[in-house]
C-alpha cells in the first residue's frame, strides 16, 4: 500500500521455450489494481503459457515477474497464492467430488478441537458466499452444480486468498447469457476493492464491456497494451492475425475469376448442424466445382464445423444431405462413402504417417478403402505414385523416401495427394497451407482451384484471409463458435469487408 | 442470483409425485452416502438370512467373532482404503502382511524383544510403502506396475529370511494372543480386533479432520485440480502408500497373533481380498468417493459370507468366492449407475 503507482504484477521479456516451439518471446503484462485488464491473441498465442507462468505452473526461460513492485520467482501455484495471486481457470480445477465449503477453503481449512472443523468450515464458506451475493448450500458435493455455479465457487476460493490478482482464464466460455452477468457483476465487485484482474477471453464484446486496457500477443510476441477507446474490434481483431501473407499477392493473382459456377443443385446440403461446444447449428450448401471458404479467428468454430460434416466428432442436431441422400454421420464411414475427403489441420497427428514411404502415404487411403484383402496391383500402385508425384508437383527423392524426411510444404501436398486419388467429391481441408513456405502454398492453391475446375467441390478452411478470398466462391465467417455471416465473393470483396464481419457481424 | 442454485420448485402434490419428491429429497445431496448405505444394507440382509436358518447365528460372540476372525484384514483394508481414495491401487498389502510376520517371528527366535520386534515390522512395511509412493510419484509410474513390483519384492524377502515356517513360542506374544477384553454379557474381544477397530478409527478421524485427510479426497477426485488449488499432492501420494504398508505391517502383526507363526506364504492373494472388501464397502475405484466405515462393512460383509457356509457345513468353501465376486460385480456397477455425469 506505499504507492498507487507501483503495479499489482508486472511481467516484462518472459521468454518460455517447449521442446520445438518458443511459446513465449519476451512477452509481458502490467497489472494496476483495481483494472479489469484483457489478455488477448488468438489459439496458440501464448496467453495460456504467459498465464500459467504468472501463476508458476511453468517456470519462464527468461525475464522478470514483479508484485507490488518487488520481483519475485514463482514456484508453483502455491507460491502464487502465497503472493496473493489466485487463478480461475477455464475448465473449472476444483474437486467435483468435495463440498463447495471444502472446495472454498481446502489448504486452509478452519480447525477446532478434534482437527479440522466442519461446522465452522461450512459457517465460514456460507459467509463467504453471502458477501458475495451468492445462495448457496456450501454443504452439497460440488459436481451437484452446474459448471456455471462451480466458476463462481472457484472466484469465491480466490476471494478467501485475499488474492490481490485475480486471473481468469476464459471464466465465461461454458456459461450462458445470465451466468456471464452474474460473473461479471462478482468480477466488478472484486475490482472495486482494488483487486487486479486479469481477463483472458475470445469474446470481445466482453472485454469491451468489463475492460478498460488490453494486451495483445501474437506468436508469442508482445503487439502492445491499449485502452478500450483508442482501439476498436476492426483494429483489434486485426492486430491479433497481423499482417500476414500479405507477400503471396505478390506471388499469385486471384486463383480464378471470382464468378461462382452457374446455379447447380447442392451437392452437400447440411441443416442445423451443430454440435454443444463445438459449433452453434448451421446449413451450409456446396455446389459441384464451388470452393466455400470458411473465415473466422483460430478457436471460432472453423474446424469444429467441418470435423462434424465428416463424422469426425458426432453432431447433436442437425442433418447432412449429399445427392439428396442423408447422411449417417456417427462415425466418418458414410462421409467416406459418400465421397467426402477430409484432410486434417494437423497433419503430424492425424495424417500422414511419417515414417512410411511417400508411395504408401499416397495410398493409404485408397488401400483403406478397397480393403486389406485386395492389394493392389504393384504396376498399377507405381503409375498412380509417379502420376501424382508428377502432377502434385511433390519434391522427393524417390517414391520410397519416408515422407518424414520431406519439407512441410511436400509434405502437405502429400496428403492432398492421398485424398485426390480417391477421386473425392467433396474435399474439405483444414488449414492446408499452414506452416508451408510461400512458394508451397502458391501451388497448393493452384491445385485446389484446379481441382475445382474439374467439377470437385471444395470446403477451404484457413486463417490467412487474402487466401480464403483468393480461392473461394463463397466465404463463410464464424466468430465464437457461430456461423455469423455468408458472403458472396463475387470480386466486392475485400480482406477489411470481411474482418468487419469476424469483429462485429452478427453481433446482437 | 437466486435461482442459479436452488432446485426447481415441486411439482404439484399428487400422491405418487409427494412420494417421489420425499424420496428425491432424501437422496439429494446425500448421493455419496449411497453405496455405503447399501453395503450396509447387505451385511444386515446377510445377517437376516442367517439367523432365519441357523440357531445361534445371531449369538452376540458369533458377530464378535466376525472381527476376531478379520482383524488382520480390516486393519489391510484400512490402509488400501487410503491409496484407493487417492485415486491408486495397493498390490502389495499381502505380501507385506507375509513379511512382517516372518520379520517377528525371525526376530524373535533371534532373541530379540518382543517389544523391539513389533516396531521394526512396522516400520519395514511403512518403508516398503513409502519406497513405492516415491516410485509412484516421481517417476510416474502405473500404481498397479510400481506395487506389483513391491509385492514380488517384499514376498521375495519372505523366502530370503525362511523357505520354512517360523514357530512364534515368544511368552508374551502368547499372552497378547490370549488377552480378551470383556465385554457385557459374558462376550468378549481379541486384543487383535481392538486394534483393528482403533486403527479404523483413527483412519476415520485422519480422513475427515486432518488436512491430510481431506488432501486424500481432493487428489481422489482430481489430482490436477489438487495440484492447482495448491495441495502437495507429492506429499499426499507418497503418503497414501506409506500409510498402506504400515497398515500391512500391523495386520502382519495381528496375523501373528492369530497364527502364532511366521510363514512365507501367510496372506498370498491377501490384498486382494482387501480391495474387494473396499470396494464392497462403497468406495469407488476411481477416487474420491468411500469411507473407513464402509471398508470395515465390506470386510465384516466378506466374513458373514464365510460364516454362513460354516454354519451350511455342506457347501464348498469355494462358494465365498463365488458370493464375493457376485457382490463385488454388483458393487461396481451401481457405482458405475451412481457415478457423477462427467461435465463435458
């Protein structure tokens, strides 16, 4: 309490490494008490990781953690509650099995004569929940509550901490409308007792309503801190995908004219397909030779949406038409059949298999579908190979090299390559060009434009917005796991256009 | 506010629906209770039948025999009580059992003290566990690999001290095998089944009211969520297996009170019996869920089984099993029917 102007937390070039990647790379934060502040960046950002080295499950690399202006070294989270630092996160970390008054004061329990206390527990957990406007029977097992009451309940321990940080690791992505108030209103009473708080979310009408600064991360990196009124949504969500791929228009024009094919029945036509938190219920229509591209930030929805048009997760509502013809979507068989091809965003873990040869990579699909019993032919597999090799244009030493050994752009063509030689009549691929050089990328879209040409009908999820323009027929844009918009790309279009759409579209 | 907690009003008074609202209300909030009240349940079903066909089953020191007879296996199931709640398993408990009591009655044909043999049993089977928490905790592996490995191991220094039987002719551990404690109504109790029920006891009062205890919950029902909310689940974990062993030690201890001897294969197959007797007395395989009180149930519930085919006389003693494994299936599945919807 010597001076206002000393910061609650302030964390400055931390710098974490994880075998292979640099989560963090000098980022940092400042925490004045009594501020509701934002953490913002998209998936895989690094808010997680900044998190949890403020509340010491990780240990940084590099750079300096202050509280109350002293530094300090955090050494687990026990430690950070020791500096009054207490932590909310996301999937609610408490024990379901527990009364909400031991889940409150576990580690300090209020004890009596004959050890811990049971009645002065419950008293001291009631109290605390009146104080904060909660009824509550502290007594109950908190797995009888709904996930909503049990993120109030994990505030409440912080609130027995004393904490004067308080972090809050998307609090509100499981709740609904009115358990958000409630959470907010807890949030604004804490602030007003000068607690620090730091809000991390993907909802951004949120942080313009609780938050008066923000951080930005990207890659890691810190973009800046700025205040609600000198950055809108627009230039937010713009900071957050940053200035990317903003070389390829150099590289290549538009993929094709912008004029969406004449008017054919749809060869895919899904209704209220949604799936609990996964994606809200959409329709989604697919002509033969259309390329619909889907648009949103990393974490809205994108891949959730087409995992459930392939069976890959299982929809709770909704249906999936192809040809007319309804789809069993339980598991990705009939998608399969139907001819539907599905090329995964991560492509370590769920596509190619690194240590088998390109040859059989390519294969493998088209082996899985005729069968074990039947191989095929070894002069027939060879034609197949070197014709896709050729037309994939994949750099390789030889057909037999393992495809572990091949760049990240060679690789992704490979995968193309396996779905492309089932002949597929839908082809929906997640993230096809991430991580692969310009060049590789430039070809992979070539491929896919061609292979629209040729009557395939094509679902193009990415990030990369001038991409998603330059191919698509049709953009889908999702924001916070909706369907919020479909737009024509009929050369009107433009990458600010549909940014306006993932900031504020549908909003309301 | 209100209204985010509190349960959805009545439905109007019909009959049948007051009825079903009463007993709503009655298993609200007291869902954990369930499996203990009915292993209860059991044991005095078990009880019933007993007494409707045998004269002289409802005897008061036939009932006390039950305890007599278990002591050991109570005071086993104790311990696995602690690792099971913790969200382990124990494999060990047997062979520990087996070790401590070749460990007295060595010591004691050695020549030692009686009252310097006891404590260094002990303290072998809680070293023996603590070894196998620390294992268990920090190099990650499998309870059920870590104390597997510990059975073999602590079975094998059995053989070490004697591939033969070890007489216990030790004067004052006959005359603790001998000592009754009376009790009205001219019954009475072993010296064994006052220890077990004072170590159930001070099980109970170590899971309830120390921060130990309620840690062993917490780990139980989400080890990752101990770990954030700040509990040393280190501390908790090794502890658990530590409190096992030395649980293990003293049923060895009691064994050989009722045994009078120390023998390598004493209690083979002895830890199991202990899990199935958790586990029929309602506590959950998972973690989390369970209480001492119902692990003594389970073992009493076990003994009664036995006691019945002693008064059939006729049947196969195999028949315990049978009723054993018919019980334990049943157990499992009503936990599985009671289980918490996990939140998705």
């Amino acid at each position: 309490m010597d001076t206002a102007a000393e910061p609650a937390v302030h964390m400055s070039g931390i710098v974490k490494d994880f075998p292979g990647v640099r989560a963090l790379d000098g980022a940092g934060l400042r925490l004045e008490p009594g501020e509701v502040h934002a953490l913002l960046g998209e998936n895989g950002a690094g808010k997680s990781t900044l998190i949890k080295v403020l509340t010491g499950v990780h240990r940084p690399d590099a750079g300096s953690i202050e509280v109350d202006g002293r530094p300090v070294s955090v050494n687990g989270p026990q430690d950070a509650e020791r500096h009054g630092i207490a932590t909310v996160y996301q999937e609610v970390n408490l024990c379901p099995n527990l009364s909400v008054a031991e889940n409150v004061l576990l580690g300090r329990e209020p004890r009596g004569r004959f050890g811990i206390s049971p009645r002065r527990m419950n008293r001291r957990a009631a109290e605390l929940a009146a104080g904060m406007g909660l009824d509550l029977d502290v007594t109950r097992a908190l797995g009888e509550y709904p996930i909503a009451v049990q993120q109030l309940v994990a505030i409440l321990r912080a609130v027995d901490l004393d904490a004067r940080v308080l972090v809050l690791d998307e609090p509100t992505s499981s709740l609904d409308r009115d358990e958000v108030r409630i959470l907010f209103d807890l949030v604004e009473r804490l602030r007003s007792r000068g607690v620090a708080i730091l809000f991390v979310t993907h909802f951004l009408d949120q942080v313009y309503e609780l938050c008066r600064r923000m951080t930005v991360l990207r890659n890691g990196r810190p973009v800046g801190t700025f205040t609600t009124d000198e950055l809108d949504q627009r230039g937010l969500v713009g900071l957050m995908l940053g200035e990317q791929a903003g070389e390829l228009d150099r590289v290549e024009g538009r993929a094709h004219d912008g004029a969406p094919p004449p008017d054919a029945p749809p060869l895919l036509h899904a209704r209220g397909l949604g799936r609990k938190g996964g994606v809200a219920p959409y329709d989604l229509d697919v002509a033969p030779g259309q390329i619909v591209g889907l648009a949103g930030l990393l974490g809205s929805g994108r891949t959730e949406a087409v995992r459930l048009l392939f069976g890959a997760d299982r929809p709770d509502s909704g249906s999936v038409e192809v040809d007319g013809r309804l789809l069993s979507l339980r598991t990705p068989r009939a998608p399969i059949g139907a001819g539907l091809a599905y090329c995964s965003e991560d492509r370590k873990a769920e596509g190619l298999v690194a240590d088998l040869s390109v040859a059989d990579n390519l294969l493998l699909a088209m082996q899985a579908a005729r069968g074990w019993m039947r191989p095929m032919p070894r002069k027939a597999r060879a034609e197949l190979v070197e014709r896709y090799i050729s037309a994939l244009r994949i750099r390789t030493a030889s057909p037999d090299t393992p495809v572990g050994a091949l760049s990240g752009g060679n690789q992704q063509k490979v995968l193309l390559g396996r779905w492309l030689i089932m002949r597929p009549r839908l082809l929906i691929l997640d993230e096809p060009t991430r991580g692969i050089d310009i060049g590789a990328k430039a070809e992979v879209q070539r491929l896919v434009a061609a292979e629209a040409e040729e009557g395939t009908a094509v679902l193009f999820v990415s990030s990369e917005l001038e991409e998603v323009l330059r191919l698509s027929h049709r953009v889908v844009v999702l924001r916070d796991r909706r369907v919020v918009s479909t737009l024509d790309n009929d050369g009107g279009l433009d990458v600010d256009g549909v940014l306006a759409e993932i900031a504020e579209g549908g909003a309301r | 506010m209100t209204g985010l907690s509190t349960p959805p009003p009545p439905p109007p008074p019909t009959p049948l629906a007051s009825a079903a609202a009463r007993v709503r209300a009655l298993v609200d909030g007291r869902r954990r209770f369930i499996p203990v009240a009915v292993s209860g349940l059991v044991l005095v079903l078990l009880f019933a039948v007993g007494s409707v066909r045998y004269t002289g089953f409802l005897e008061p020191q036939v009932m006390l025999n039950l305890l007599v007879n278990n002591s050991f296996l109570i005071v086993l199931a104790v311990g696995v009580t602690f690792v099971i709640l913790a969200g382990g398993i124990d494999l060990s408990t047997g062979s520990v059992l087996a070790l401590s009591a070749m460990i007295c009655a060595w010591l004691l044909r050695e020549g030692w003290p009686p009252l310097l043999v006891i404590p260094v049993a002990l303290l072998a089977g809680a070293a023996i566990g603590f070894l196998q928490g620390c294992i268990i905790h920090f190099y990650g592996v499998q309870p059920f690999i870590a104390t597997l490995g510990g059975m073999f191991f602590a079975r094998g220094l059995c053989y070490l001290i004697s591939t033969e039987s070890i007489p216990i002719t030790d004067p004052l551990f006959g005359a603790l095998a001998q000592a009754r404690v009376p009790l009205p109504g001219g019954t009475s109790l072993s010296l064994g089944a006052v220890v077990a029920l004072a170590a159930a006891a001070a099980a109970a009062f170590v899971l309830h009211r120390t921060r130990f205890g309620r840690s062993v919950y917490a780990v139980g029902g989400s080890e990752s969520s101990a770990m954030l909310m700040g509990l040393s689940v280190g501390r908790v974990k090794v502890g658990v297996y530590t409190v096992s062993g030395f649980c293990a030690a003293l049923g060895g201890v009691l064994y050989t009170l009722y045994i009078a001897s120390g023998n390598s294969l004493h209690g083979l197959g002895m830890e199991l019996d202990a899990i199935a007797a958790v586990v029929i007395g309602g506590t959950l395989l998972t973690g989390g869920f369970g209480y001492v009180l119902g692990s003594v149930v389970g073992v009493l519930t076990l003994g009664t089984i036995q006691t019945i085919l002693v008064f059939e006389g006729t049947l196969s003693s195999w028949w315990s099993r049978i009723v054993a494994g018919v019980l334990l299936l049943v157990f499992i599945l009503l936990q599985r029917a009671l289980a918490p919807r996990t939140v998705k």
